[in-house]
C-alpha cells in the first residue's frame, strides 16, 4: 500500500513535495540558504554562458511520467526537494533492528553517524559540477552540451536534497554543514572535498564519459545502500535521486560508446591502430582513460574491512546493496567470507566475519556492473572486426586506499616491485602525451547536428527530438 504524495509544489521559491510551506522555520531556513546556493552556481557551476538549454525538471515522483523536458535559462531552473513517497508500513530490512518500523526521526545515538554520511554523499554532488566546470567550452555537439548541464543541474539538486535532510533533521549543526557544502571545492588546497575523486581534474570530454560512467557509478552503488536506511526521509530522499541518477550513467555508457564506435570506425577505415592522425582516440588511450577512472573509483568504497560499516549496518543506518534480495538472515551476526589481502609479495585471501567486509561486497558489486560496460564496448569493436579489446584492470591496480594501497598491483593482478611497476605505468596510465593529445581534440562543436571527429553521433536524441534539435541556444 503506497501513500501518494502526488505532484510537486511549484508555487513557493522551493519546489518541493514535503509540505515546506507548513514548516515556516525550516522554509525561511532554506529560503536563506537558497542565495548562498546560487551564488556558488553563478562562481563554481558551468562557465559557458548559455540563453537556455532543454532541461528536464520533475513535476512528480511517480514511476511513470515524471519529468518535463523544456528550454531553461540554467539559473532560473528549479532546484527543489523531492522525496519519493512514503509506504507508510515499510519496517527496518535489516540489522538489529529489523522488522521495527522505520524512524521518521534520527534517534539521538545515531544522529553523529547520520549526520556523517550524509555530509559525506552530499559533498560529492556539488564537487562534480566543480570538477566539470570547464567543459562546456569544448562540448562534442549541441546534444552533449545539453547532457553536460542535465547533469550538472542535478548534482545541484542533489545538493539540494542532501541540506534539505541537513536542515530538517540535525539543528544547528546541520545548517553549519550545509553551509560548509558550499565552502568546500574540488582540488582546494586549503578546504578540498572530502573524497580523493572529487578532488581529480575532469579535465577533457574522454575523462567527463568515463566519470559519468565509473564515477556516477559508485554514487548510484553509495544511494543504493543509503536507500535501505532505517532513516526513512533519507532512504525516500536516496531513492529519488537514484532515478536521476539513471541519466548520468546513460550519459557514460552511450559516450564511451560512441568514442569506441568512431575509434573502431577510423581504424577499420584507414587499416591501423595509429588513428590520432585521423583525429580520433588510439585505443590504447581510451584503456588507460577507463584503467585510471575505474581504479580512483575504487577507492570510494574505503577499505575493503571496517568495523564502522560494520556497525552502520548493525544499527540500520546502511544496508547492503539490493538488501531485499539478499537470501540469508540480514543481520550478519554469524558467517565469514574471503577478504583479500596482500602478504609476502602475493595477493591472499583472508576469512574475515561477513560484517566487517561490507564494503567489500558493495564494491564487488559494483565491480560486476563496470563489466558490463566493458562488455558492451567489446561488442562494438567485435561489430566494426577489431580483434583488440577493452579490460577491466584488477581491483589492486592504482589503488590509494584499502588492502591494495602502498602495493604496486599490474591491470592484470600481478604484484610487481617498483622497477617493474615504473616500467608499465606508461602503458596503464594516462600520460602526459594522451592528455595532451585528447586536450587537442576538444574543439567545441556547436552547429544543431554536427559532432567532433573523436566522436560518433548518438543513436536516439533526448526526449524524441532528433540529434540535430537545438538543445542548447548560446548568447
Ligand atoms: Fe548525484
Ligand atoms: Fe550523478
């Protein structure tokens, strides 16, 4: 049985569908947090000027019909606060609380724990659109341009949703982290973001696809398991924003696509892999591109053990991903599982309670799904008759945290000494030379219906509108 909350209310200065109108002090609250948010858009969010761009807002949180699609003027857009409705019987999936009713408070001896996590995904939504800054000045085509901005407007609204719980649930000291959300940037030196990702360039369109890919990825695994919170308004509030999120990933999977597709194109045409004097990307580019995003991805699942996850799952404030179809009893009290570790100049796997190595399951999770982008792209190559493929590098490669950190770990597995390591890194890695090369392919192409040589046109344009559409009118 679902309570529905309907559409969204557009009538106040936040859109919303959580009743903000009835709550004067945390409206006003909001309302004054509103400037600050706009100001840091107009210093931080996308640098090209534009007239309006063909956005999609949503209008309700229901499964079907949800958004509108129209051209926007990017300040004016409506960033507001939408959860997904309230099943009013959900009861807690796991930990030692499970089958209890949800909270639709934060219990006093979870509020620092809460608090945290949600500090932690939030500042990640405002960081990407600092990171991705930049490339509007070199968009691929009209289409893509508009891409970039959806994506943008919606990290922004992520935001949103993050203060909203700040503001709502934490007092004082939620409106002071909410404010901090807006002081800290991507790559400061004096007040960075606060996971190492976030804090790496996206400096051309290759790495924006593979972000999109690798690096939404893991927030859409991160949601998944704040989705199954006890905290009900932010398991309503996550479960919303994974349905955005959707998009993003969307965005990665056909950009990486259409870059192997005219990649494979150029070297079936001209009969070599040499193809960059064809203005297009070698595909041993696009592999150290994939071997780089993936591996700083990695790290945000932290290390593979942690006995504060452990604990976060135990009181309910963070489940597993898919919680629901996991077949075993939810509350992990007993039960071990292989945790890898490196010893002796060998990777070996250690028992470890089940537990202590949740995030080792989310990021094997999220492991499998990366491969089937791989997968996807293979078929592309074996389409056009490349015998080359793209891989997924082993999860100990280039790693900064966890049981792989301080080791030197080859795509392939292998545990190498420095020499060795040093030796292949130009291979595995982004060089200064490829960054350079990929730099001097990103020239905008603005013409309704043209797109760069590196790239092919996407298959279906946004919404029903062809590939040629004006998305984006520039001043
Ligand atoms: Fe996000
Ligand atoms: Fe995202």
């Amino acid at each position: 049985m679902r309570q529905t909350v309907g559409t969204i209310d557009y009538t106040g200065r936040i859109p919303n569908n959580v009743d903000l109108a009835g709550d004067r002090r945390l409206q006003r609250a909001l309302e004054s947090w509103q400037p600050k948010f706009l100001a840091w858009w107009a210093e931080m969010g996308p640098a090209l000027p534009t007239r309006d761009v063909y956005l999609r807002t949503a209008v309700s949180v229901g499964r079907e019909g949800w958004a509108h699609f129209g051209h926007v003027a990017l300040p004016e857009y409506r960033w507001g606060i939408f959860l997904s409705e309230r099943s009013p019987d959900r009861a807690i999936g796991f930990g030692r609380h499970k089958g209890e009713p949800v909270w639709q408070q934060v219990p006093g001896e979870h509020r620092s724990d809460l608090q945290r996590l949600i500090v932690v995904q939030g500042d990640t939504e405002p960081a990407s659109v600092e990171q991705q800054r930049h490339l509007g000045a070199t968009a691929p085509s009209l289409y893509d341009l508009r891409n970039l901005f959806q994506v943008n407007v919606e990290e922004g609204r992520h935001l949103w949703a993050m203060v909203y719980l700040l503001h709502a649930y934490f007092g004082r000291d939620g409106r002071e982290e909410a404010e901090a959300l807006l002081l800290r940037n991507s790559g400061s030196e004096d007040a960075p973001r606060i996971l190492g990702a976030f804090n790496e360039p996206t400096p051309d369109w290759l790495a924006f696809f593979m972000f999109t890919y690798f690096t939404d990825r893991d927030g859409k695994y991160q949601l998944g398991t704040l989705k199954e919170s006890a905290f009900d308004p932010l398991a309503r509030t996550c479960d919303f924003m994974l349905k955005e999120e959707a998009h993003h990933m969307m965005v990665g999977t056909t950009g990486v696509d259409r870059v192997v597709a005219r990649t494979a194109e150029l070297m079936r045409e001209h009969d070599t892999d040499d193809i960059a004097r064809y203005g297009g990307i070698p595909l041993g580019v696009l592999q150290r591109y994939l071997n780089f995003h993936y591996s700083v991805s990695l790290d945000l699942f932290g290390s593979e053990t942690s006995t504060n996850v452990a604990n976060y799952f135990t009181n309910g404030l963070k489940g597993r991903w898919q919680e629901d179809r996991r077949k075993d009893d939810h509350v992990l009290a007993e039960g071990h599982t292989a945790v890898e570790t490196v010893a002796d100049g060998r990777i070996t796997a250690v028992e470890t309670p089940l537990l202590v190595a949740l995030n080792q399951d989310l990021r094997t999770e999220y492991t499998a799904d990366c491969g089937s982008g791989v997968t996807r792209w293979n078929r592309i190559l074996a389409e056009y008759g490349i015998g080359e493929r793209l891989l997924l590098p082993h999860h100990g490669f280039n790693r900064a945290v966890g049981a792989y950190a301080g080791h030197r770990i080859a795509p392939d597995g292998t545990v190498l000494d420095a020499e060795q390591w040093a030796a292949g890194v130009p291979q595995w890695l982004p060089s200064d030379d490829d960054m350079a090369f990929v730099a001097s392919l990103m020239q905008p192409v603005y013409e309704p219906g043209r797109v760069a040589s590196w790239i092919a046109p996407p298959k279906q344009g946004i919404d029903g509108r062809p590939f040629a559409y004006e998305y984006v009118h520039l001043v």
